[in-house]
C-alpha cells in the first residue's frame, strides 16, 4: 500500500487577493484618499475611500486573466453605493498592462456601470476631470 502525499499550495489565492487589497489601499492612501478595508474581505466592498465629499467602494480583482465578477456581487456593490451616496469601482491589480505600476504589476480603476478608467489624482474635487481614454473628451 503506498501513502500518498498531499499537494499542499504554496501560495493561496485568497491570500494574493487580501495583498492585492493593501496594496490598492496603500496607493490610495499615498495619494491622501481616506482609506477603510473591510474586515476579512467580507461585504460587497473590500475598500471604502474618500476624498472631500466624494466616497468610492471599491472591490479589488487580482488576477493575471480577465477579471471575474459575479452577479450578485455586482448587485451588491451597485447597491451599497447607491445607498451611500458613493461610486460603485473596480480595482484591478494584474502583470503591467498600463495605469499605475508597481514592479510587475498595475493598478487601474474602473466605475463598474460604464467600464470608465477612473484616475484618483485626477478625480473631481481634486481639482481636475475624470480622465477617459474611451472617449476624447474629459467629464466634471
């Protein structure tokens, strides 16, 4: 009879997407955005970031593929920024592909009902526009 061994992971993907959160947090952060991370990733948002009067929820994806969103999340997500007076957005931390960098990796900001690239040093209330590389021009 032989024994087999267990395949044990080395790395987890809960814990790559916890990292991924501190590490979006942490950008915000440096940029002077409030920051508040939700306990143990639970709820529809992982980050709740503010600037003045403008409030953004964010659920972070980390993956080197596509990002993957389920339904009731984005209900969920829709909902509680609706209810708050917020911004339902999307972080995605993934292998450079544009946005902001950090070794090998990037971060970019969508707002999830129109897939709009946010940028959080141009938004409003900082001083500048929205910027969009979907369409030429910039929206206040």
């Amino acid at each position: 009879m032989l024994l087999r061994r267990r395949r044990h992971a080395l790395y987890s993907w809960s814990k790559s997407g916890r990292e991924a959160e501190y590490v979006v947090a942490l950008y915000l952060k440096s940029m002077a955005w409030g920051v508040a991370l939700s306990p143990a990733s639970r709820g529809p948002a992982d980050i709740v970031a503010t600037w003045g009067t403008s409030k953004w929820f964010i659920q972070v994806k980390s993956s080197a593929g596509i990002p993957r969103l389920r339904s009731y999340k984005v209900k969920r997500l829709n909902e509680l920024a609706e209810n708050s007076n917020g911004l339902p957005v999307i972080s995605t931390f993934r292998p450079f592909r544009g946005g902001f960098s950090i070794c090998n990796y990037s971060i970019l900001f969508y707002l999830l009902d129109s897939w709009q690239e946010l940028d959080p040093m141009k938004f409003p209330g900082r001083g500048d526009c929205i910027a969009s590389k979907s369409s030429p021009r910039s929206q206040c």
